[in-house]
C-alpha cells in the first residue's frame, strides 16, 4: 500500500518513504497539562491516530513520539505574560507540580477512551532539562544567540530562510501585529532560555550555565524529538495554529544546531474544531468543552471519534450538539448493521486458520478501494463511507463482509470486536473533585466574561452533581449538598 501526505512544506501531496525503511519517526505536539485538553485539542490527537494507523497498516513500524509540555510557557507566542502552569496552580490553590500530575492523568485517561494507540514515548519536558541546555549551547557555539536582560533569544536573523516554512517574509512577519520588543533584536526572536527574577524563586527552575531559569517553550519539542528518534525526523505533526511560530521556531532550532541537516521531512498539519460562531475552540473561550462534558451527556467517547472520522483532517469540522448527536446515531446504526456480519466471520472460522479464507475477487475490489483511500492523503472520511457501503453488499456473504470490516477496524480505532459498553458513570471517582473545581472556574470564566447562558448552563451541571457553590471574597468554594 503506497501513502501520499500532504506535507505543508512545499504545501503539496507527496508520495511517502520512510528515511530508513520499514520505520517511521513521528513526533507530535503534545499538551501544556495545566487545564484539560478541550475536544479540538483531541481532535488533532484522534487524527494522528488514523495516520499512525494507517503507517502501520502500510507495514510501518512507527516510533511515535508525543510529548507532555509541564513546563509553564508563557501565554502568548512573543515570550510575554503569565506562565501557564503557574496560572493553572494559582487558579486551583495547588502546586505547579500537582497541576501537571492530574491534568497529564486526565489527558490519559481520555487517550484510553478514545481508544488513541499509546506512543513508544511519552517524554515529558522536566525530564529534558538537560538535553535542552544542550540545544541551546550548541546554538550559542554557532553565533545564533544573543543575551538580554531577561534571558537568551534566538536571533532569527542569522537563519534567512526563517519566515519560508510559513511563507512569510521576515520584515513582514510581524508587521502590524504589536509586540513588546524590550531588549529583543527582531520580533520574531524567540527566548531560547529564560532567566528567574532575581527577587522571586519560581515553582520551575533550573541551574544552566547561564544563570537560574527554564527553557524557552519551543526548545524542548526540538531536544526531545533529536533524542528520541533522531535529528531527522519522517513526520511532525500538530495543530496549522503552530505553522506560523512554534514549528517556524522548532526548525530554526534544529536545523541551526544541526549545521542544516533537514528537521522534519513531513509537515502535517491538521486543520482545527470550530464551534458554529468561532474558527476556534480554544482553552480561553468560553466554549471550553471537555470529553467528560461529552460523556455527562449521555456519549461515548467512541462516538466522538467518529464524529472526527466524519471529517477530512485538513478541513475544519464544526462541532454543535446536533452534529454530534447525527454522529453518534451513525456511529450506533453502523455498530448495530455490523454485529451479525462480525458475528457470521467468526462463526465461520472457528477451529481454522486465516489462511483457509482467502480473498474472494468481490473482497479483493472493496479492499483496494480502502487502501486507495488511505493512500490518498489518508483520507478517512472516505474509508469510512466505503466501509458503510461495504456493510451493506450483498454481493459478498456476511462472513465475507465481517472479516474485511474487523481488519479495517485497525485504522478506524472503533474497537468493533466489542460490544461498545455502556458509557461510564458520569464521573470518574478519583477525577471527581477536579472535574467539579474545573466546571467551577469554568462558571467563574463565564460570570466574568458576563456570558450568562453559559453561566447558566455550567449551573445546572454542578446542580446535577448535588453540588453548592457559595461565592466568598477569595472566590467560590463548593460542597455537595449535605
Ligand atoms: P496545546 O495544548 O494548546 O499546545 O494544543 C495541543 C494540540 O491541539 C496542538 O497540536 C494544537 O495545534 C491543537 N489544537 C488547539 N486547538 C485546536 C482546535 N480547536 N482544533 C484542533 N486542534 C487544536
Ligand atoms: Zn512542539
């Protein structure tokens, strides 16, 4: 089965070889685990796994990466305001390091129920101080770092094809946009290594020879990806909000340090959740929506997967309570058309080997049509579509029918083998107090941005749960009702 990738350099589909055959090293963007990841957020990590299924269905051996960011970056894309772990911490009365620890838990737990295929690391950016450092001296040996009053930037004028892979000129890059200078040299210098206040401990910080501070935020996705599959990587993936900064700012990193050898062969970028009134769904809007939201009414977590599979992942896909409701009433009628046909396969081979049911020639012409979907640009919302029309031939038996649609299964991630079980309780116990302190900040959000119907609504949950909210000078606190 041959892919072709939309890779965002060259903006164009390209036909793909791994850099050393039979294995890809993938790396992906992961979280900043200081508030839970909002359901675009994990539609990006949903289409990431239909390509790191669809590698291995092609036969690759794929040494996915993803990372866990707990180390507070700042809010903004130039370097400025809070630091957002800190943030999370002040928000939730507790430290930075309990911040990262429930909200990197929470974020598995939703990689478990969207039924996402665990990456061979999970590296987390505390863990890669030190190779951070390194990235950092090997630039500083290489004359594209600069020194200021608060921390050491990476000067992207030295790196004249800085602006290429967002296609963007340097001079304009930030043309019109207003952006605190200070002691930078350009706009779109970007901190490598920032220095603590001298009057203040930070709850993050670390020796470096530079003086006591933390990594800039782009550092560590460039320090962890080169030790964990190398300093070419086969495919880096992410939201297209990263093009213009984060990933502009990775390569300029790697390919600085590493005297040009090429970052990433493949760029995919997948295209964003929108809600019907906003192009983004995003952590600070007030339409903060969580997969426990989804479940507490009344969906599967599998039902939100395929509400992603409905979608190309370079097009927006906009979510509403109806569209996901059309999705999980899909998604029930294909599991319900399948059961017998699953039910027929394995009937059928009970005490025999695979190798006794060859391919029919009817089989054979269904599954080229799947691959051919895969191959182009891993196209899902089309495999989807041939797999309904598949469930539905009566050309073929239904033995026939189960075992292609169980095979293809391995790229859908829809666990068909199984009855899809009840959804779990409303609350997961040892997630419960978080899930209500978030709703509870979440209603904050709300009052203070005077969006009422969402106040409202976050209302009504918490009275769901049995639980009061009372508001005091120091903010609200909450109880179950007695
Ligand atoms: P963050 O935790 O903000 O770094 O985001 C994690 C991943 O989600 C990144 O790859 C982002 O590009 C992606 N992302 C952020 N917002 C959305 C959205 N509304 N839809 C799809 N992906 C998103
Ligand atoms: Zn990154």
């Amino acid at each position: 089965m041959k892919l072709s990738l939309h890779n965002t350099l060259g903006r164009r589909l390209q036909s793909f070889e791994p850099l050393h055959p039979g294995v890809v090293g993938m790396y992906c963007c992961g979280p900043t685990v200081y508030h839970y990841a909002h359901i675009g957020n994990l539609r990006t990590y949903v289409n990431e796994d239909f390509l790191r299924r669809s590698l291995e269905y092609a036969g690759y051996r794929v040494n996915h990466v993803v990372n866990i960011t707990d180390v507070g970056h700042l809010t903004s894309d130039s370097d400025e305001g809070d630091d957002k772990m800190e943030k999370g911490a002040a928000r939730e009365g507790r430290t930075v390091w309990e911040i990262a620890a429930h909200y990197t838990n929470a974020f598995l737990l939703d990689w478990q129920r969207l039924n996402l295929l665990q990456p061979s690391h999970w590296p987390k950016a505390t863990d890669y101080i030190a190779q951070q450092i390194q990235l950092v001296q090997e630039l500083e040996s290489r004359g594209f770092v600069y020194r200021t009053s608060d921390g050491l930037y990476f000067d992207t004028e030295k790196f004249p094809a800085y602006g290429d892979f967002a296609g963007l000129r340097l001079d304009k890059l930030m043309a019109g946009v207003r952006v605190e200078l200070g002691d930078k040299k350009n706009p779109s210098d970007f901190a490598l290594w920032k220095f603590s206040p001298v009057d203040k401990r930070r709850a993050m910080e670390w020796d470096s020879p530079w003086g006591v501070g933390f990594p800039g935020w782009h550092a560590e996705c460039s320090a962890m990806s080169t030790a964990l599959i190398g300093r070419t990587l086969d495919i880096h993936c992410g939201g297209t909000d990263h093009i213009r900064v984060h990933h502009t700012n990775e390569i300029a990193q790697s390919e600085c340090a590493h005297d040009g050898e090429p970052f990433a062969r493949f760029w995919i970028h997948n295209e964003f959740l929108k809600t019907e009134d906003s192009d983004k769904m995003s952590k600070s809007s007030g339409e903060f929506l969580t997969l426990q939201v989804l479940i507490d009414r009344g969906f599967h977590a599998l039902d939100y997967r395929y509400f992603c599979a409905t979608a190309h992942y370079r097009k927006f896909l906009t979510f509403s309570w109806p569209n996901l409701e059309a999705a999980r009433d899909a998604h029930r009628a294909f599991r319900r058309r399948l059961k017998p046909l699953l039910d027929a396969w394995n009937g059928s081979r009970q005490g025999e080997t695979d190798s006794v049911h060859e391919f029919s020639e009817g089989q054979k012409g269904w599954q080229a049509q799947f691959e051919e979907a895969l191959g182009q640009d891993v196209n899902i919302p089309k495999a989807l579509g041939i797999a309904q029309s598949l469930a539905r031939d009566g050309n073929l038996t239904e033995a026939q029918r189960g075992r292609l649609l169980l095979d293809w299964d391995a790229v859908l991630g829809l666990d068909l083998a199984q009855d899809l079980p009840d959804p779990p309780p409303a609350i997961v116990d040892a997630d419960q107090s978080a899930h209500i302190d978030a709703l509870v900040a979440a209603r904050t959000q709300a009052r203070e941005s005077k969006d009422w119907p969402e106040a409202d609504r976050i209302r009504k949950l918490l009275a769901d749960l049995q639980v009061v909210v009372t508001d005091t000078p120091t903010g609200p606190v909450w109880a179950f009702k007695g």
